[in-house]
C-alpha cells in the first residue's frame, strides 16, 4: 500500500508539473494608444528571460524594451508565475485599433484575427500581419482573441447588438489609464501660432484644407499657404475620440489626405522620420472592419504610421492639392496622436530613447510642431530635445482632449476562472498601477479631479 501511495503522488506530482509547464498562448487585440503601456506590463509580469519578436525586430529581457514598446505587432515568449512553477506563455499582440479591439472581443461568435506567426523566438523582424494574404502566403495566423483593451467606449463604436449580420455581445470594461490625444503639425508650421481651437478643427477636418491665415491672423502673407489634415481610419479610437471631441461626432463625413512620400530616413533605431511629399490625394474609398469610408474619409492604420507624416515637408502637387489651390507656395499637415506616438516619432524625444532623434543635427528640420488645444498646451515647453506632458492640465480639466484606456473582456471570460483572466487582471492591475504612465499617459489615482461618461463627452468634476 505505502509503495501504491508513493507511486500515485509522484504521478499526481509529474501531472501537476506538467500542467503547471505546459505552453499557454494568448492572444490580445488592443488599440494603438494601449501599445505602450500593454508592452511594458507584459515585459515586467513575466519572469526574466522573455523574448519578443514582432515587426521592428527582436529584443529579450536583456534587451532594449523600445523594439516591444515601438512594434504593433509581434509575440511574447516567457514564462509567467513563481519561479518553481511558472506557466510558459506565447502572449501574440495586435494593436490594431481600438474599435478592432471592440470588435474581437465581442463578436459571436468570436471572429477571429490576424496575427504573427512567430512564437516570440527566432531573430530579425516578422511581417505585418495586415498585409495582402498574398504578400504574407503562410506569415500569419488567424485566431480568436482572448480579450483586448481599447481607448474607446464600446457604447461609441457601432460593434454593440447587431450589425453587418453579426451579433456584437456586451462587453466587461475595466478602466486602466488615460491616454491624452494632441494636435500637431508638420515641419515649417509657425511655432507662434502653435494652436488650434474646436472651430478651426472642425472647418479643418470638414473640408480637408485651410488657409494657414486662419491659424496666423496673417492674411497678408499666409493666405496662399494651405493646411492639409491627415487622419485615421475606423478602427482608430484616436480617430472618434478626436471627431467626437471637435464636435464631429462618429458619423460625420471628414476630409483627409493620402501622402505619397520620398526620401524616408529609417536609420534611426527603425524609426521612419523626414523626406518628402511631392504630392497627395483624397484618401481613396475603404471598407475598415465592416466600416465603409467614401473617398476621403478613411486614413492611416496606427498612430505609429501616421506621426511620420508629420516629419515630412510638402513640396510640388502636394503643396498646390493636385491643382485645387494653384496659387498656393507653402503647406503643411495637421494631425492627431497620442504622445506615445508623437514624443519618439514626430518631437524627437521620449523615455524609449537612448538618443534623442532630433539631436540639433540635420534631423532637427524633421521635428514636427506640438500644437496647443483651445489655447491649452499638452505638452510642457519642448525646447532643444525636451519634451514632456503637462498632466496637470489633463488631471484638473484644463485639457480636455483624452480618452480612457480600459480592459475588454467577454461576460463568459471574466466569469469563468482559467489562467488566462489570472493573467488578464495581472495585466490590468501592472497598467492601472505602474505602467498607465509610459508614452505620456496617466494613471486615474487621487491626483486625477476630472471624468466624463463618452467620448469626447463633457468633462466634469470627480
């Protein structure tokens, strides 16, 4: 009898190492302005000795963290838990927009995504995973999300009941952070008018053009210099909650613009910065998750494909809009990200680089121009390579341009206890704690005053 006992605990004790071991993968579909924060997170509740491998490359925990924090797309490889009986763990990452985020995890049944192929392991970076089929053939993987995060309410994307033919369930959403959302302008845009208001935002984004006059007071000398607005597409939280807070609301046709672009410099840490843009178009017709745009209504995929644009100088067809302003000498694009975004990529600066990207070298004429909302700045003053977030403006309602960043989980997920919500409200907690901070967001603690109920909604006292 003692020998059957000890034979059936040590098989008991194999099946349990065995379980506790055995490969876990998991997958997230977020919103680009939760990248930042979600990579950080992942990076610090996993044990030492991860890997990550996505679209800018790899990096492991011996690495540096940018090639995570910088990539839309990629896998974790690492293990998670105590250190005598850790899970290991693939955790694939899509940050592909917060509506697609929405639609993931709520979709039934489930649709699934894209994501990479790699298991987080291996060297040199993996394709987009939202590229042609053609382009990828076998460089993908579809699969159901886990669940997500997102910068908008799913009360303001249409993915709530039903829609297109597909049912969309209520989703558990759990606030996290805050992600502010800026204004800027590409390189030449007058720093003395570095603002702009609800109304000129509104005539901007409704007719995709306007007269730099209207930003300078200067119609004398800026009446034929043109201001072109960029933007995103309808996965985009960044797009709604920028419509919703100008005024536009989610439904309002919007005019932008497609660049054609030359003379990229990408030797800096994979950053894409500079160059030129000879000429643009309306941004052609596109159906986004379901979401049809007429012609110039769509825009980029990401923040991180967008903020570029805003480093380039407009030069030949580009400045005239093909023709539209033929008298036009000068012109510049406005757009909107978030500062993860828009520190690194377009003001040159940010804790993710060692290196400042706009050093007072050449680079400097690529730096983008930080504008102030309603005369309100987000950014404290960028000087040289300095450059931060003035969060006392967000936490006390003089800067009203945010969003909230939240946790979407299915009702069946979070009620039902597996190690993949352990790891989920693990997730959660290292965001809402620590990590809502990284590229420019806020934690929602005793020093936030301020709230709203929708996007772009009112901001009111706590």
């Amino acid at each position: 009898m003692k020998l059957k006992s000890l034979f059936t605990l040590g098989a008991l004790a194999a099946l349990a190492s065995n379980s506790a071991h055995a490969l876990t993968v998991i997958r997230i579909s977020a919103s680009n302005g939760d990248r930042g924060p979600t990579q950080t997170a992942i990076s610090k509740i996993l044990t030492t000795g991860w890997t990550f491998r996505g679209i800018n490359g790899n990096t492991s925990s011996a690495g540096s963290l940018t090639t995570a924090t910088g990539a839309n797309y990629g896998a974790w490889h690492g293990y998670y838990g105590s250190a005598i009986a850790a899970n290991e763990v693939v955790i694939k990452v899509s940050f592909s927009g917060a509506l697609a985020g929405v639609a993931a995890v709520s979709s039934n049944p489930q649709v699934p995504q894209r994501y990479v192929a790699t298991d987080g392991t291996g060297t040199g970076a993996v394709l987009d995973p939202t590229l042609p089929a053609a382009v990828l053939t076998t460089d993908y993987e579809l699969a159901t999300a886990d669940f997500g995060f997102s910068t908008n309410f799913q009360s303001t994307s249409p993915f709530n009941g039903l829609y297109n033919g597909v049912t969309y369930d209520g989703l558990v959403e759990e606030l996290v952070g805050v992600s502010p959302l800026g204004f800027y302008a590409s390189p030449g845009f007058p720093t003395t008018s570095a603002n702009i208001t609800t109304q000129q935002a509104q005539l901007l984004y409704t007719t995709g053009a306007l007269p730099l006059a209207l930003f300078t007071g200067d119609f004398t000398n800026d009446a034929n210099k043109i201001v072109y607005a960029i933007g995103r597409n309808t996965d985009a939280g960044q797009r709604f909650g920028a419509y919703t807070e100008i005024g536009l609301g989610t439904s309002t046709l919007v005019k932008v613009w497609k660049p054609t672009v030359t003379g990229e410099n990408t030797s800096f840490t994979g950053i894409p910065f500079g160059g030129t843009v000879a000429s643009h178009i309306p941004w052609p017709a596109e159906t986004v998750s379901g979401i049809f745009s007429p012609e110039g209504s769509g825009g980029f995929t990401t923040g991180a494909n967008l903020a570029p644009t805003l480093t380039r100088t407009l030069t030949g067809t580009a400045i005239t809009g093909g023709g539209l302003y033929p008298s036009a000498t000068a012109a510049y694009y406005i757009g909107y990200v978030t500062p993860g975004d828009a520190l690194t990529r377009i003001l040159g600066v940010g804790t993710n680089l060692t290196t400042p990207l706009y050093d007072g070298g050449p680079n400097t004429a690529s730096r983008g121009v930080a504008l102030s909302y309603n005369g309100v700045p987000l950014h404290n003053a960028v000087n040289g390579n300095a450059a931060t977030v003035n969060t006392a403006n967000i936490q006390n309602g003089k800067y009203t341009a945010w969003l909230y960043n939240r946790i979407l989980k299915s009702v069946a997920f979070d009620s039902t206890p597996s190690f993949k919500l352990t790891f989920a409200n693990a997730l959660r907690d290292q965001i809402k704690n620590t990590d809502a901070t990284v590229g420019g967001g806020l934690k929602i603690d005793a020093n936030f005053k301020v709230e709203r109920s929708t996007d772009g909604g009112l901001v009111t006292p706590l």
